[in-house]
C-alpha cells in the first residue's frame, strides 16, 4: 500500500509506501538480473565498461544471495573490484569502499590460497579505501594481514608504504 500525496499541478509525491516482503524480494531480484544483463551486454561488445560498471554493480549487489546460489561470487568480486577502483579513481572514496567490501565479502574463507592475486589487489585497494574515507584502522588491519599473507617482499611493499605514510600522517595530525 502507498501513500501519494497529488498536488494541483498533477505532481505527486511518496509519503509512505509498505511492500510486501515477497514484493520486495521481487524487486531485488529484478535489479540482480538487469545487472546481469546490463553485464553481458556491455562485456560483450569487448570494449571497458567505463562508468556503467557502477551501475552494473549497484543492481548486481542487490541480489547478493543469488550471486552466491548462481556461483558467481569470483566475477561478481572482480566486476565490484572494478567498480571500486573506478570509483576510487574518481575520488569517491565511500563508494569505492562499499564497491570493495562487497568485492571482499564474496570471496571464499580461503582467498589468499585460492585467489591470491585478486586477495593481494582487492585488499590493497580496500585499505586505501578505508584510508581515504577515514577508517584508520581497519586500514591498518588490512594492511597487516597483507604484510602477513603476501608472499614476496614485492608484494608486500606498497602495504608498507601506504602504512608508513598513514601512520606518518596520523602522526601528524595528533601533533597539530
């Protein structure tokens, strides 16, 4: 049932509006399958996606169950790890972050084994993330289980530096 109220002009706007729980399941999955199709359509023509992909991503992530019941958590993990890479590059942090978490929240308990360099890209992009939207720390957290979980001292080294510069900043703005 919803609740409209009409102005004289014919505008109208919500007031309140209840769904039935099956309603609402519904539109949820209607929103995972456009993204599904948003994705093909755009994968398919073999050009970048570009900014759709925030787009593709934020229907996608409404049906977050039945990614998981589909087994699409790997390309759904890649495809919100480039949308948050995208939104990081354009200096939306809490987006990108949200994009990232949702990216880290479909890999498997055992990531670092099984996926290692989409564990070591996403969760680099996640503590910047977290950085930059001003959860320190869980950055750092972040930051320490890549020290601890990268295999080579290369793969290690931006985590440091971006945990140097953080600690460094902080820091800093502790003294001021």
């Amino acid at each position: 049932m919803c609740l409209v109220r009409v102005y004289a002009h014919g505008f109208a706007s919500l007031i309140h509006c209840y769904l039935p729980h099956c309603w609402i399941a519904s539109l949820l999955q209607f929103h995972y399958n456009l993204g599904k199709i948003l994705c093909t359509i755009c994968s398919g023509n073999g050009k970048d996606e570009g900014d759709i992909v925030l787009l593709i991503c934020s229907q996608i992530n409404h049906g977050i169950e039945s990614i998981k019941a589909d087994n699409l958590c790997i390309p759904a993990a890649k495809l919100n790890m480039k949308a948050g890479k995208k939104a990081l590059d354009g200096c939306d942090h809490k987006t990108a972050y949200s994009y990232l978490d949702t990216a880290q929240s479909l890999l498997p308990d055992d990531n670092w084994e099984s996926y290692y360099d989409l564990s070591l890209r996403l969760n680099f992009l996640l503590a910047r993330a977290a950085n930059s939207s001003c959860k320190y720390d869980e950055a750092e957290l972040i930051l320490q289980t890549i020290c601890k979980r990268a295999r080579c001292f290369q793969d290690k080294l931006p985590a440091y530096f971006l945990l140097v510069t953080s600690e460094c900043l902080s820091c800093l703005f502790d003294f001021v």
